[in-house]
C-alpha cells in the first residue's frame, strides 16, 4: 500500500509541475472578413489510474497512463446565420488492453495504440432566430444534460457515464446522423430551451425469424429545460466556475420503432425502444463568490425486457469552489453518485466518486483526482483516477 501511495503522489507532483502555467487565448480566432471568422482549439487530457485487485493473478494495484481525450476543435461562423463546428478525438490512446490465452484467460497487458483520429462532431446551424435553429449533422444527441456536456467543462473527472445506456448501434459516442430543431424562448421569468430532432438511430439487420427496425423509421430525439436565470450554450458546461447563475430543469424522450432488440449482431426477438428522463442542474455563485454546483437525474430505459440495458438510472454530483487561490489554482471538492438497476439479472452497477479538482486557469488548465468505489454485481474494483487537463 505505501508503494501505492508513493507512486500515487510522485505522479500527482509530475502532473502538477506539467500544468504551472497559464496557458494564452482557449481559441486561435481569424478573421475572414467583415462576416466570416474561424477559430481553432485543442483540448488535451492525460491521465492515470491504479485499479484495485488489476494484476493478472487478482491482486495489488496496477497502475496505467494513456490519453484520456484529445481532440482538435474548429469552428466558425460564415455570416450572421450560419455557423459550424467540426471536432476530432483519439480516445484512450495507450490505456491498457488485456491479454488473453485460448481459453480467454488474461495473462497481461499491453498499451493499446491501435486508436485511431476521427471526426466526432460536425454540423451546419442555420441561426434563423434565437427561438428557432435549424442544425444538420453529426449531432451530440439531445436528451439528457449528462449527456449533451462539453468534455472541455466537465465537474468532476469524467461524465456519469454509466447511466448512459443508448442501444449500442445507435450512436457514435452519443452523437447520431441527423436534423434538430433548436432555440431558446425568452419567457417572463427566465427561459425554455428546446431540441428536437430526427436521427438515424438503429439501423436494419436481419436476424433470425425477425428485422431490427425493417421499416427504416426514424429515432426522434428532443429535450426541453427551463432555465430559471441564465441560460446555456449549444453544449452544456458541468459548471461555469461562477461566470453564470445557472438553475435548470428539463427533460428528453428518445425513440425509436423496432429498434429494441436481444442481440444488436443477431437479433431472434424485437420491441421498439423508449427512453425518457428528467433532470435538474445547479450552478450558483454565493456572495462569497464561492460556486455550488448540483446535477442530479433519472432515466427510464425500455427495451422491452430484450436487452441488459433495459432498466432504470439515477446519478447525482455535487461541487463546491472556494474562492480562495492556493498556490496557483483553487479548489473544489467534487462528489458523484450512479446507479444503473438493470431488469437483466447481473448488470446492476452503483459507483461512488470521491474527488478534488485543482483549477489553475479554468477549463483552460486544471488537474483532478477521483477514487471510485465500484460496487457492480459480481466485480468490486476501486479505483484512484488522476488527471491533467489543458484547453489552448
């Protein structure tokens, strides 16, 4: 255990040292002309972990450090009525991959660098009026506020990503191909942001005796938040660090016909798929200019009792920034609760975050720590995250 910790906090020092600067401008912003202007960004994290009971023979802590995310951002605006986005990302770079015998037994581990760039994002938006957008794409989809967060403004470590159960074809890391309607309704207290769009979803396959969506439908999609005093972006932010008052509350649908299925390689059985959730978001900065932070959801996922992800979701996070510099950055403790209760026997999943981030320059350059204490069926593996990120 003292080995442990010792690696634990050497990393975190190396970590630090890497990040004692304030980065310049997030964005490199060009001018076109009197109209058009672009801009470019990278958002770089690096991060270890030491899993509890991860060596081969189910004791210690192996550790492991890869590139969590990094992706190039670019974007711009062509006229008043148009803009875009484009974005590219190469998860997980270096994160270790298991090593199997013949009979699927692990005997090692090796970095896995076989990831690969790609485009996640990239849409059109025509700003025909703040109350109405029109948006064609590869589109962040629009149901929940977990889900449709920024990863460059995220509260804790990472998103709550266990709660996110879409069906597993039906999504490129929680974007989809598609159209959405968008816009924000000014009301006489506060605002109503709404999303509403068509998407591919699941598309058709044969199985056995039946066909996952045969007739080709559509997967609608949308969301709707009230916002009690500010309003938000295009992507949502995990928390606004004290630049915003943000209290929201909204809800989304997602479904699709004939899109449920036991087996998304070959389906014997199909149901259409149905989700829904509510949710609510909190960010406050109090007269001390300290910030809370509070994010709390439920989802209902019904794949017609086909598929593990059918069952019900709950997650919750909670942040509080002192206003206080110390040393080069400020502190916030960050705690985060999930619970996935699946209809399936033996894919129940609760975790719990422990967590510390460190906010040198904001988004623009930040470290963070979590412990998780993960209590899945059948697998109880804890785990000390620690991250750099930086935003330029």
């Amino acid at each position: 255990m003292k080995k442990f910790i010792g690696k634990a906090v050497l990393s975190s020092a190396v970590l630090a040292t890497a990040l004692s600067f304030s980065p310049a401008q997030a964005v490199a912003k060009f001018k076109i002309n009197d109209e058009s202007t672009v801009w470019v960004s990278l958002l770089l994290q690096l991060r270890g972990e030491w899993i509890q009971d991860g060596q081969i023979d189910g004791s210690g802590w192996r550790s492991d450090f890869y590139i969590r995310r990094a992706r190039i951002l670019f974007g711009g605006t062509i006229n008043k009525y148009v803009d875009f986005f484009v974005e590219t990302d190469n998860p997980n770079m270096g994160k270790d991959k298991a090593i199997t015998d013949n009979s699927g037994n692990i005997i090692g581990y090796k970095s896995n660098n076989d990831t690969k760039t790609f485009i996640q994002d990239a849409w059109i938006r025509l700003k025909l009026a703040k109350e109405f957008n029109l948006v064609f794409g590869q589109i962040l989809l629009p149901f929940s506020h977990n889900n449709a967060t920024g990863a460059t403004s995220l509260l804790g470590l990472d998103y709550n990503l266990t709660v996110v159960k879409f069906p597993p074809t039906s999504n490129f890391v929680w974007r989809d191909y598609g159209a959405e309607v968008m816009g924000l309704i000014t009301l006489p207290t506060g605002s109503l942001d709404y999303r509403l769009g068509i998407f591919d979803g699941v598309e058709t396959l044969q199985g056995t005796g039946v066909t996952i969506n045969k007739d080709d439908n559509y997967r609608i999609t949308g969301r709707i938040q009230y916002n009690l005093f500010d309003s938000e972006g295009f992507y949502y932010k995990g928390t606004y660090l004290g630049k915003k008052k943000i209290v929201s509350f909204g809800a989304g649908i997602d479904y699709q016909k004939d899109a449920a299925a036991d087996d998304y390689d070959n389906p014997t059985q199909v149901d259409d798929y149905k989700a829904w959730t509510v949710d609510m978001f909190i960010d406050y900065p109090l007269p001390s200019k300290d910030v809370v932070t509070f994010e709390a959801g439920y989802i209902d996922y019904d794949y017609g009792n086909l598929y593990k992800n059918d069952g019900t979701a709950i997650y919750a996070q909670f942040g509080y920034l002192f206003n206080k510099q110390i040393g080069i950055g400020k502190i916030e403790p960050v705690l985060r609760y999930q619970n996935f209760d699946s209809s399936i026997a033996g894919n129940d999943v609760t975790e719990y975050y422990i967590g510390l981030a460190y906010w040198i320059d904001g988004f623009r350059a930040n470290l963070k720590g979590e412990y998780k204490i993960d209590n899945r069926d059948g697998k109880d593996h804890d785990v000390l995250y620690l991250q750099a990120q930086i935003l330029f």
